[in-house]
C-alpha cells in the first residue's frame, strides 16, 4: 500500500489547505474583501455607471483586495436613463437588453484591476423566455460563472414576473471555494447548508432590500448562516432612490462582512460593516486558517456535530 505524506515548508508563508475532490488545494493565509454599498442615482447615459462601478473596482484594487462585492439589481440604475417611467414589463425587456454589454465590462475589469468581482446581479432573458435574476461572478483569471436566484419574492414575481433558478454550486477561486446567494435567498438556511456542504468558506449575499424590516431579515440571517455553518458571509446592498423607476423607489442598506461567533474572530461576529444609507466600501481581512480551525476545535463545532441519524440537507437535481 501507498501512503502519502505532507509536510509543510516552514520557510514558506503561513498557508492552508483544503480538500477538493480529493485533491489538496493550497490557499492563502488570509483574504481581503471589499464590499460596495452602492447609491442608485439617477443617470442620463450608461457611461456614468460605468465610471460609478470601475471607481469601486479601483478603489478595492488600491487596498489589494481579492474580492469586491457589488449589490443585488444595482444594473437597474440603467433605467433610469429612459425619458419616461417605464411600466414594469417594457422595464424588465430594456435592462435585459445590456446584459451582453454589462458582462463584457465587468470581466475586462476583474482582469484589468486583478481582482474577483462578484457583480450583484442582473436581470437576464433566457433562452426558454423566462427572466431570472442572475448573479455574475467575474474572476481575475477570465473565468466567468453565474449564480442564479432560486427564490424570487412576491414582489419580482409579481412586478417583473422573474422565475427562479435551479441550480446552487460552489465557485473554484484562487482564494477558495465561493457560494453566492442571492438576498432572499439567504433566508433558506437548506441552501447555505448546501453550498457549505460542498466546500464554501465565503458566501457572498448581494441583496436589495426597500427599507429597514426588509433589510434586517437579511441580516439577521446572514449572520446565522455565518454562526451555524461557521463560514464567512459578506452582505453588499443599494441605496438612494430612482423615483423614475417603477419598484425601485427607496431602498435601506447596512453592507456587512460577518464572521462566526468564536473567539478567533471579530467580538461580534462582524468584521466590518458600512454606515445605514450611505454609499461607501467596506473591508476587511478574513483568516481562512481560523475558519478551518474553528471548524475542528472551535468552542462549538456546528458542522462537525451534525446528527446525521437524525437529519440531513438533500438537493434534488432537476
């Protein structure tokens, strides 16, 4: 028989690894995240976003940041150019239509700025017809993935007659496995589960929420989702109004960067968080060797204490 044996080099920085497939992959000591708390204002030309959003990338390129994290829907400050309110249906149709332009500007900026950019989300038209609320992630490597929205609320479903997607798989990073959820999402505790189960450190929430009760439900389960699956959540939401854009009218946000309750990490399970309603960019560095540490022989051990006789989370392919 074969045995396979590892040692460290300790002249080589402090680094962690974590099992993928099989397979031992190397990750940094620590990452840095950025996360936008993005004002909608309204605009005259799709230019002024675009300068609006490379002015993030480069400020968390600046901070050597590995990540930067936009909000949910923040593309629909693009309505704000048409000369009239558009009814919800000729909306929705409009800001599909810059989804191939939008994409094309956001991988050239992972790649230029060397950053990963988690890019909200964005209402896109599929093939079969349906729109669904689409989250892209732009690596600094070229590679493009998406996450979809898997639970539209009342409202999308009503108001824009969004489906909801299928699919939730966790993104290869050179900083590790990634999950996104998309707001509303994070209010499922089966799908962080889920993301976790296959290999997620950092769950990345963009979310959209019109005033504080809407915007708490989201905190308040990110941070559980971050205490019970002991992984980091990072939270990035719009504000600022867009009186001309129909169900876009006032929006409340408190982005966060959200830690495990334990002591290896921030006293209150937040590692940075962004003043309510005001657009700025939050950071902060995140020890991916405590979060695999605690996750071994922190005080409690959630994932480790699992009672699978009891209980278990199942995703059924569709």
């Amino acid at each position: 028989n074969a045995v396979l044996m590892f040692w460290a080099n300790p002249l080589e920085p402090e680094q962690t690894t974590v099992r993928e497939n099989g397979l031992k992959t190397r990750l940094p000591a620590s990452v840095r995240i950025a996360t936008v708390q993005f004002q909608m204002r309204r605009i005259s030309r799709i230019e002024e976003f675009e300068e609006q959003v490379e002015y993030f990338v480069d400020v968390a390129s600046d901070y050597r940041a590995d990540f930067v994290a936009f909000p949910e829907l923040f593309t629909l400050e693009l309505l704000s150019i048409e000369g009239e309110k558009l009814a919800p249906a000729p909306a929705i149709e409009k800001i599909a239509e810059y989804t191939e332009r939008f994409c094309a500007f956001m991988e050239k900026l992972a790649v230029s700025y060397n950053i990963n950019i988690i890019g909200g989300s964005h209402p896109t038209r599929m093939a079969n017809g349906d729109i669904r609320n689409i989250s892209y992630i732009f690596l600094r490597d070229g590679a493009v993935h998406t996450q979809d929205k898997l639970h539209p609320t009342p409202a999308e479903r009503r108001w824009w007659n969004i489906k909801g997607g299928y699919g939730a798989n966790v993104i290869p990073t050179d900083c590790g496995p990634i999950g996104v959820m998309i707001c509303y999402d994070s209010e499922f505790p089966e799908l962080a589960r889920h993301l976790v189960n296959q290999g997620a450190l950092i769950l990345f929430v963009p979310f959209c929420t019109d005033e504080r009760r809407g915007y708490l439900r989201v905190r308040y389960c990110c941070q559980a989702r971050a205490v019970e699956n002991q992984c980091y959540v990072v939270t990035s939401g719009v504000v600022g109004n867009l009186p001309n854009v129909e169900n876009m009218d006032i929006h409340y946000a408190e982005s966060a960067i959200l830690t495990p309750s334990d002591f290896p990490f921030a006293r209150d399970g937040v590692a940075a968080d962004t003043a309510p309603n005001t657009e700025t960019i939050a950071l902060a560095d995140l020890s991916l060797d405590a979060l695999l540490t605690s996750r071994q022989s922190g005080a409690v051990q959630n994932l480790k204490d699992r009672r699978y006789d009891l209980y278990r989370v199942e995703w059924k392919e569709k």
